[in-house]
C-alpha cells in the first residue's frame, strides 16, 4: 500500500511541545498512544460513544478518536499521564482511589479528564451536574455510583486547596 504524505505539526501534550509527522487521516488517539507514548488515553469503541478516549484540548474535554491529530497544530492537549506532578497525585485522582472510581478501570483516564474539565468550570457541581457531564463516559462495570462519589470528593479536595492557596 502506498504511503501517505506526511505533515510535520507541532503541539504541546502534558506541557511537552512535540514535532510529529502525521499523515491527514490519523487520529489524535492513535497518535497519542501509538506516537507520543501516552497510552493512558484507552479507545474502545472509536466513534465517540464511550468516552475512554477523552483527553483536554485547550482546556476542552474532547473524545481524542473523533478529531484528527493534523488540527491539532499548535493546540495543548493534556491526558491522564499528565495530571500528578512530581509523582504526586491529582486531588481527582486522590478521590479516584479513596472512593474506588475505579473497577477495571478502563473508563477512568476518560471519566477523570471530563470530571477535570467539569471542575474547571463548575467546582461544585450537583449530582444532576455531575451525571449530565459524564454523560458521555460510559462505565462497562457500571460502578457508576462509587464514580460520582468520586467526582464530588474531588471537587471537595479541589475547592479545599484552593482556598488554601
Ligand atoms: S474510543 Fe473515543 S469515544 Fe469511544
Ligand atoms: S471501571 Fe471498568 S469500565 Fe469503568
């Protein structure tokens, strides 16, 4: 099979600015797992319906297999590998473990970047608020009810250390 063309873009992934050769029909998730080593990001069912692919795009929750990795030019794009700092973990992940988020844990990068995105912009959230964010997110173990307990200990974690900021 012939080789596609090649374009050089250049974008920042966990604060990282890389330069990758990307052909125009490759999708960001498989560039990140296959490219950047990020394989944190899972795919399951590649078209948007599931929510395990979600990663930050400009701050933006977005399933990473419903755009291509060529738009991704200068954008700055954070995944699950990218959130504990200094092997320190994230307040959202801190509640992950606590409050047993996670059964496989499959759909936790993908539930954690959208509880991020979430609590970025509504830091504390509803359950009403938090089911319609996660939405998206679909959780094959169905451990729906320790995940929302999750994400609002995080958003109690979160409104803590901001305050003590
Ligand atoms: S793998 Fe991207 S939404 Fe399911
Ligand atoms: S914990 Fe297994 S898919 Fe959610």
């Amino acid at each position: 099979m012939k080789e596609q063309q090649k374009k050089l873009i250049q974008l920042t992934v966990n604060g990282e600015v890389l330069s990758l050769q990307v052909e125009a029909h490759w999708i960001l998730s498989k560039v990140l797992r296959n490219d950047c080593g990020h394989t944190g990001t899972k795919e399951a069912c590649g078209e948007g319906a599931c929510g395990s692919c979600t990663v930050l795009i400009d701050g933006v929750a977005v399933p990473a297999c419903m755009v291509l990795a060529v738009e991704q030019q200068g954008k700055n794009i954070e995944t699950i590998e990218g959130l504990s700092t200094n092997g320190k973990l994230h307040p959202i992940q801190e509640a992950w473990l606590e409050e047993y988020g996670a059964q496989c844990g499959f759909c936790s990068p993908g539930m954690i970047m959208t509880t991020k995105y979430l609590l970025s912009k509504t830091p504390d959230p509803t359950d009403d608020e938090i089911k319609e964010a996660l939405g998206g997110n679909l959780c094959i173990c169905s451990n729906y009810e320790h995940i929302i307990n999750a994400v609002r200990s995080a958003a109690k974690k979160m409104r803590k250390e901001q305050a003590n900021v």
